[in-house]
C-alpha cells in the first residue's frame, strides 16, 4: 500500500471525495464496502488488471451491452448460517440463494470463449471459481417458485396436506350449514368467514351469544359482536389443529434438510456473492469514468508523469452541472526534470494544477480511470507527500512557518525516487529573503534524493535556481494583462511573473503610490519581474501566431487533398469512359459476329435446298462483302493505296477496277448495259458501273544490281 503524509493527505487531494462517487453507483453492500474503502496500490500488475477491468466495463457501458449482474443480493448472512449446524433457513431465504446461484449460471454463460477473450479482465474475476448446477436443483426439487415447501418435498407432508385439504372441505361444509342455521334465527352479525387463534369462529350479535353452544373466543372493541367457535365444529378444528402444527414440523425438517445438503457449498456461495459484488463494484467505477470521459492511461514501474489534456475530475463534474468548460493541463516530469516549480498570479491555477496531477495519480493507483488523453503515461510511486495551505499546529503553538519547516525536514528526511510530493507557496510565512534561501536548500537537498513533485511559489529566487539547477524546470500559469483574467494554462519550460504592478494599474491604483511601491523594490527584482511580464505576453503572441500558421496549414493540407482528390475521380472518370467505349465497341462487334454466324448457317441451310445455287451466291455475296464493308474499308483502302492508282478513262472488259465502297480490286470479265460482272478473285459480282473506279497497278521502282 502507499504511503502518504501527513494523515490529511489524501483529504487535501480531495480523494476522499472521489472514493465517494463510485460508493453511491454501486447496489450491493459488498461493493459499496469494498469502494468506501478504496486502496491505494503500489503493485504495477494489480493496477494494471483493476484499470483493465474497469475500462472494459465501460466499454459494456458505452456500448450499450447487457451484462448479467442486475440482482442486488445482500446474502452474506444467510450463507453464514448456512455453514453453521443445525440451522434452517426459510423457504424465502433459499429463493435468495437460488438468486444468485441463478446469477452465476447468467454471468458463466455470458463469458462464451469469445467474451473471455475479448474481456480477458473481466473474465479473470471468474477464473477460479465454477457453476454448481446442483444448488438449483436441490432449491427446485423442494421449493415452488413462491418459496412454498412442495406437497411432493416428502410422503409424509404429501399424506399430512392431503389430510388437512379434507378436513379442512369437511369443516367449511358443517361450519356453512351452522351458519345458514344461526343467520336465520338473526344471531349473526357477519357472515363472512372469520379466524381468531387459529380456528374457525362465527360472529355474532353480543345479545346472542349465549344462545349458542360454544367457545368465545373474543369480542370486537365495541363489544356488540362476539366469536363463538360452535360446539360442533370444536372436535374438527382440533384435528386440523393437530395437522397444521404436524405439517408445520415436517417443512422445519424438510428446510433443515435442505440447510445440511447445502451446507457443503457455504464456501461456494460465498465465493459467488464475491463475485457479484466484484462485478457490481467494477461497474460503480466504470460508471463513474463515463461521467468524468475517464480512460485507461499507459503505466509504467518506477517514477514518471506524462499528462496530457489532464482535467481535475471534480472540477469537470461542478462545471459540467453549469456547462462550463474545464481547462485541461499537460505536464511532464521525468529523470531529467523531475521538480516543477510553478509561478504566476494569485488565483492563476497553479494550485489547482498541483491538486490536479495528485489526484490524477492516486486515482490511477486506487484502478480508477482519469480523464486524460490517451497519449498520457504514469508511473507508480510509493510514497505520497503533500504541504498546501496554512499548516498551523494549534496544539503544539507552532507558527505556521515553524510548521512548515517540520513538514519540510520529514520531506527531505524520507524522501526517495519513488516519492512524488506537492508544496503550495514553499517558503512562505517568513521573511522573504530568509524564507527564499531555506526555500533554495530544501529543493537542493529534494533534488539529490530523486524525488518527483511540484512547488508553487512567488520568490524571484526559486525561479532563477530552477532555470540553473539540473532535474528541475521552471512552468508558468498564463494570464492575460491586458483582462487582468488567469487563462488556468500551465506552460512547461519558463517562469511567470506575479503581474503585481500591472493589476494595480488595471484596477485604478494611483500612479504615485505604484511609483512609490516601485522606488521601494530592488530595481533588479522589478526589471526581472518585468521581463518576465514581457516574455509571457510575447510568449502567448507567439502562440497565437503559431496558432493561426497551424490552422492555415491544416487549411492547405485539406485543399490539397480534396485536390488530389478531384483529380484522382477525373482520372477515373475517365478511365470509365475509355472502358465504356471499348466495352461498347466489344458488344457491336459481338453483335455483328452472331448475326453473321446466324446469317451463314441460313445461307448454307439455302444451299442445301436450293435449286438455283446462282441466287444463294448472291446472297452470300451481299452478307461477305456488303454487310462486311463497313469493318473492312479502312484497312482495304490502306491496302490498295499501297498497290494501285486511281486513274481517268472508261471502263471496258479487260479493265482493273476497284469497287468505291469495299475496296475490293477485281478484273471487268462482262458488260451488262450500266452493270459489270467483276472476277473478284474466283468469285464474279455483279455491280453497278457507277460504284466503279479505274485503276492501275503502281509502278514499283527498280533495284540496283
């Protein structure tokens, strides 16, 4: 466990209050026990497993995922008794049992192979526990579901409840007769059935009631009725009596039974109600990580702080009720920078800051998830030291700087490297040069011992020391001078000014007396301080500048992607249009084949059957070289430029021709009026003279020997 002092430690980092929170989201006593009293560790792997197990609850939570845990079941009692000899518990405190025995069969079965992979933490609170089928079985076998014993429990109750379901007919018949009888003679004042001590009684009017032969039972508070158990019914009464007591004794054995054969699961159930109460406070705390947006940070063995976009969790929870913002802080402390020393305004956060990163870090330690950016990494430390605020010991009269010197001289007498401290104002409530210098050793002698913290402070000195001294680093509280508002920022790596004089001239101070204060302070103290000024103001126009840049490249970065991205659709859409065409040139060329096949296969079919070959000829002709000509022109043409030159003259038989549509070259063998036959390789043709044009053959160029 950690170590902390002093004993208000964890009180002034508000821990206290934080352990509260989860207290009240959990339903079982065992839970609400259990984060009341919520530990502190300092083992790597039990903080690892318990942040584990919280982040996956949340995950459920987010997520909106049933988890088999709803009963709020508060059996530790019960499960005591049961292990002791001789007990018996009622019928209703079996039905609770069977609860939550009920309960562990819905989580073991909700943990498939795939969920005790996927939720390996959760998974882990069950891993050395089982389901005893048995103890519903041995519940059920004697139990209805009222928590009534059954008729079937034994022979002996079944024959004994048997015996009083005729008894009891019997009874009811004989006592309505008497009734009937009674009511006619007007005695009865109510003919309501009526029970007193136990047996079957008749009300009637006070007047009569020694008319009827009987035992009085009782009369009303007016008097005017009386209760006459008649004397006919006295004797069956007396034997339902008898049974009910008989059945009473034989359901005491039967649980008494049932209490001895469960007995051997006491430590079982006991073992379950831990698990429910496990589960219950495992969703306590993950319920309250979705109210503060806590997450599982990375961790780390030995000293390290590493927060980013880290909020005080209280601090979240009271603005989020008035829909404030909270200013997260970043900070790090590491072996090469372990103290923080912290200057700026009153008001200005700094204590604030110092709480937060406390907190933070018991929180984690205590398995709770911190609202942090998942970026974010901790340590583990050991021992926890806190100085903030006025410290006075009433009891010993002591100043509140005596007290502040015996609360240093424990730090540096048990500081380590695996301490992290918080000193609010060190130095403060003395004498400013003499307070400073004690201020300077104390941080000296912290620093030699390796110990991790955060000091706020005011003194010039401080901030000097820490801008000069190895393992330490000056941060600053960022304020506006021209608002005279703290802006709650921590920023790492230079001091801040206490901006006295500039909030005296904002608020109207005379100039004499700020000029007056000003001759009264150390010119070198008031330069610094000054300089201080500037530099922060200079600082946060820088950021402001670096600010804008990032957003106008972060403007450039995202038209040049929508650029790229316009091109890459118009190259696209172009490479869709190219596949379109040539999909389209594929399907007209299909086309085309398939009605030529279709076409050929007719002409054959023709051929067969035809008496005239000639017309079938034709026929093929038109398909060949007319139905052809279109596809085949362009590389025709090619084709006779390369051989032959059209030339002027008529046509006569003998003449080389070329046919103007297909490019087919042919030899005029028939005149036929304004038709000609054409030798067209084997096959002559039939053609119009019009479609014709004379050619010859080119001459080619001869080759030198």
């Amino acid at each position: 466990m950690i170590r902390y002092f002093p004993e208000s430690a964890l009180g002034q980092l508000e821990f206290d209050k934080i352990r509260d929170l989860p207290t009240e989201k959990c339903k079982s006593a065992f839970a609400r026990e259990k984060a009341a009293s919520l530990r502190i560790h300092t083992r790597l792997e039990y903080i690892q497993i318990e942040l584990q197990k919280t982040s996956e609850f949340k995950t459920l939570l987010e997520q909106r995922q049933y988890f088999p845990n709803e009963e709020n079941l508060n059996l530790a009692r019960e499960i005591r008794l049961l292990g002791l000899s001789g007990a018996s518990l009622s019928g209703d405190q079996f039905l609770q049992i069977r609860k939550l025995a009920d309960a562990l069969r819905q989580i073991f079965h909700w943990f498939d192979r795939e969920r005790r992979l996927a939720y390996a933490g959760l998974a882990s609170v069950i891993k050395d526990s089982y389901y005893e089928k048995a103890i519903i079985q041995y519940i059920d076998e004697i139990l209805e579901e009222n928590g009534q014993v059954r008729d079937k429990a034994s022979p002996e109750l079944a024959d004994i409840r048997m015996s009083l379901f005729r008894k009891r007919n019997e009874l009811r018949r004989l006592f309505d007769r008497i009734v009937s009888k009674l009511n006619k003679s007007g005695f009865v004042a109510e003919t309501e059935e009526a029970f007193l001590n136990g047996r079957r009684v008749v009300a009637l009017f006070a007047e009569h009631k020694r008319q009827v032969k009987g035992i009085l039972h009782g009369e009303s508070d007016s008097r005017r009725t009386s209760f006459i158990e008649p004397e006919e019914t006295i004797g069956l009464n007396n034997e339902i009596f008898s049974l009910e007591h008989a059945e009473s004794r034989e359901v005491h054995r039967i649980l008494r039974d049932l209490t001895n054969r469960l007995s051997v699961f006491a430590p079982l159930l006991n073992t379950y109600l831990e698990i429910t109460g496990e589960f219950d406070f495992i969703q306590g705390k993950a319920r309250l990580a979705v109210d503060i947006q806590g997450i599982h940070p990375n961790l780390q063995d030995g000293s390290h702080i590493h927060l980013i976009r880290a909020i005080h969790p209280l601090l979240f929870l009271y603005h989020k009720k008035s829909q404030k913002p909270t200013i997260p802080v970043n900070i790090k402390l590491d072996e090469k920078n372990r103290l923080l020393v912290i200057s700026g305004p009153n008001a200005g956060g700094k204590t604030v800051t110092m709480k937060t990163v406390g907190l933070l870090q018991l929180m984690v330690q205590a398995g709770l998830l911190i609202p942090v950016d998942p970026g974010s990494t901790l340590g583990i430390f050991k021992q926890i030291m806190i100085h903030i605020g006025d410290t006075q010991s009433l009891e010993f009269e002591l100043s509140t700087y005596s007290s502040h010197l015996i609360n240093m001289k424990y730090f540096m007498e048990e500081a380590n490297g695996r301490t992290l401290f918080f000193i609010d104002e060190l130095g403060s409530g003395s004498d400013p040069n003499l307070g400073g210098a004690f201020a300077e050793v104390i941080l000296q002698e912290l620093v030699k011992k390796h110990a991790y913290g955060i000091v706020t402070t005011h003194y010039l000195n401080l901030k000097v020391m820490a801008n000069k001294t190895p393992g330490i680093i000056n941060g600053a509280m960022a304020f506006d001078e021209q608002s005279l508002q703290p802006l709650y920022q921590l920023v790492m790596g230079k001091p801040g000014s206490s901006y006295t004089f500039s909030i005296a001239e904002r608020i109207g101070l005379h100039p004499d007396l700020i000029r007056n204060a000003r001759r009264l302070v150390d010119e070198e103290h008031f330069r610094l301080d000054k300089l201080l000024n500037r530099t922060e103001q200079d600082l946060r126009n820088l950021e402001a500048k670096e600010k804008e840049l990032q957003g106008m490249l972060k403007e450039n970065a995202r038209l040049k992607t929508e650029l790229e991205k316009t091109l890459q659709k118009e190259k696209h859409q172009q490479q869709l249009q190219i596949l379109q065409e040539q999909n389209k040139i594929s399907a007209e060329r299909l086309s085309y084949l398939k009605e030529m096949e279709r076409k050929l296969k007719q002409i054959i079919f023709d051929w067969r059957k035809a008496e005239n070959k000639q017309e079938v000829i034709k026929q093929m002709q038109a398909l060949l070289f007319n139905q052809k000509e279109k596809p085949v022109s362009e590389k025709m043409k090619k084709k006779f430029d390369s051989k032959y030159l059209e030339v002027q003259g008529d046509i006569r038989v003998g003449s080389s021709v070329k046919m103007k549509k297909s490019h087919q070259t042919g030899t005029v063998r028939e005149l036929r009026g304004k038709k000609a036959v054409v030798q067209v390789g084997m096959i002559p043709i039939t053609i119009d003279l019009g479609d014709l044009v004379l050619i010859h053959e080119k001459i080619k160029p001869e080759t030198s020997a």
